[in-house]
C-alpha cells in the first residue's frame, strides 16, 4: 500500500541553488511512486501482489496501470480518484544522486475505508499517502496475522500501536537519523517501540537489527548510473522474501543485491530487475 506517481526525471549537471536556474536534459516520463515501485519490485521476483493505491482518471494514471500489469502486479485495488495521478519531479545528477520533489495528487486521497487485505502475508506500507490510512492498515493487518513492514519515507511521527506491531521498521541512515538524531546508534530504533528494523547503507549495505544483535550486510559494488527507486528495490525484494518464510537476514541479503542491480540502470520500476537477472 502507498503512493503511485508519474516520474518527470531530468538529468543535470548539478542541482540549482537557491534563485538559481540550471539548463538540464529533455524530460524523461517513467512510472514511479514508493507503493507502485515496491509491488513492482517484488512482482518481478515472482511474488504474488496486489496494490492499494489511488491515481487520477489522467494519462500518467494509465501509464502506472500499465506498467504494474507488466509487472504482473494485480491492479484491482487501485482506486480512481478525481485528483490528478501524483507526480514526481526528479534531478538527476552525473553521480546518479538524486533530488526529488513530490506533489501528491491522487494518493492524498486514499483512505482508511479503502483498505482491504485479501490473503495477504505480508502488508507493506509507506508514507507518501496519510498516516491514518496506514495506521489502520497496519492495525487491520495485525489483527489478522499480516506481517506489517513499514518503510517510515518520507519520516513521520506513527503511534506507538502502530510502531509496536512492525516487524521490521524500514529506513535509510538519513531517515534514521531524523528519527534518533544525528550520530545514534541504529539499535536505538528499537527503542521506539518496533519489532525489528532495517536501515539501508546506500552503496554499504544496510543494518539489520533484532532484539539479539545487530547484522551487517554489504552491497555488491556497481557503478550507480541512477539510484532513483533504489530504496523501494529493497523493500520490494524483503517483502517478497519475507513472504516467501526467509528469515529477516536472508530477505536483507537478497534485497541487498537487488537494490544494487537497479543503480545500474536509468529510472525506478524498469530498472528492477527479475530472478532469473540476479542469476546472471
């Protein structure tokens, strides 16, 4: 569950400052949104997925359902709101860093009364839609034996209910430290109240922490081209692998090298790769 975009990504030199203007690259249209790009994520690599989203009666809607029945992610939860589809506006740099600017649109309006979990193991949420909604989804998710994961993007203030039932919390560095404060130790995310946590290191790696340690995963080392969506890689292979019965450590493992995988190459959705490329 969550945000369903149209991507508007530009390739520049460096990004403009304050009332400065940058000339930068034709405008490249791709399907985005952390909710469509973790299904989509995980649909490749063979997991059985549906969306919950909202997108507008428009053009970039089409383009997501399009691109998510691709993806053999099933649509039949995505609802049709009179707002226009979100939009994402992204600058690309040479490093493959990016900027991004969201405008919501259409999954402001998702709501509580849209949730609806048929069969799932697995709930996965982020917060590119309103917290109420994913507060109650993770509640209904709970209160029917679904593992609830939460990837906490962009950082929020969730209820203490909610975060108790997470297992894991999922963040990168920069998010756990608006979280904790700058230079916390990532185990003090469990402090606040979750069952586990993942942190993702960018090119290092990520943390994995439970109750009985903590676990370092390194990354393959690739040359990034672009590391839009890259976060959303990772937490679309952990579901996938979490759905499948692997241990928290081995889902990271996995999710690891896919979220390596898709630096490699341009945009978020098209560049996640499937498990027959991870063999390669």
């Amino acid at each position: 569950m969550g945000s369903a975009n149209a991507d508007l990504v530009v390739a520049v030199e460096r990004r403009p400052g304050a009332g400065e203007t940058v000339l930068g690259s034709d405008t490249v249209v791709l399907p985005g949104g952390k909710g469509a790009n973790t299904a989509v994520a995980a649909a490749k690599l063979g997991a059985k997925v549906s969306l919950l989203a909202a997108i507008g009666d428009d053009s970039y809607g089409q383009l997501l359902l399009d691109s998510l029945s691709a993806a053999g992610v099933d649509t039949g939860l995505v609802r049709r709101s009179e707002r226009p589809t979100g939009v994402a506006y992204i600058f690309v740099t040479p490093d493959g860093e990016n900027s991004i600017l969201v405008s919501p649109g259409a999954n402001s309006a998702l709501a509580s009364e849209d949730v609806d979990l048929p069969g799932a193991r697995v709930l996965v949420a982020s917060l590119e839609v309103p917290l109420a909604t994913v507060e109650h989804a993770v509640a209904v998710a709970a209160e029917n034996g679904i593992r609830p994961v939460v990837n906490i993007s962009p950082p929020a203030k969730l209820s203490s209910k909610t975060l108790a039932a997470l297992d894991p919390m999922v963040v990168n560095e920069h998010e756990a430290a608006e979280l904790l404060g700058q230079d916390a130790d990532p185990r003090a995310l469990l402090e606040l109240g979750p069952k586990s946590a993942v942190v993702t290191l960018g090119a290092r790696g990520a943390l994995v922490i439970e109750p009985d340690g903590v676990h370092e995963i390194e990354s393959p080392q690739v040359e990034a081209v672009d590391t839009t969506g890259a976060g959303d890689a990772f937490t679309g292979a952990l579901a996938a692998q979490l759905a499948q019965g692997a241990d928290l450590v081995t889902a990271a493992m996995l999710a690891v090298k896919v979220a390596a995988i898709s630096v490699t190459k341009r945009g978020a959705q098209p560049s996640y790769p499937t498990t027959a490329e991870l063999s390669l």
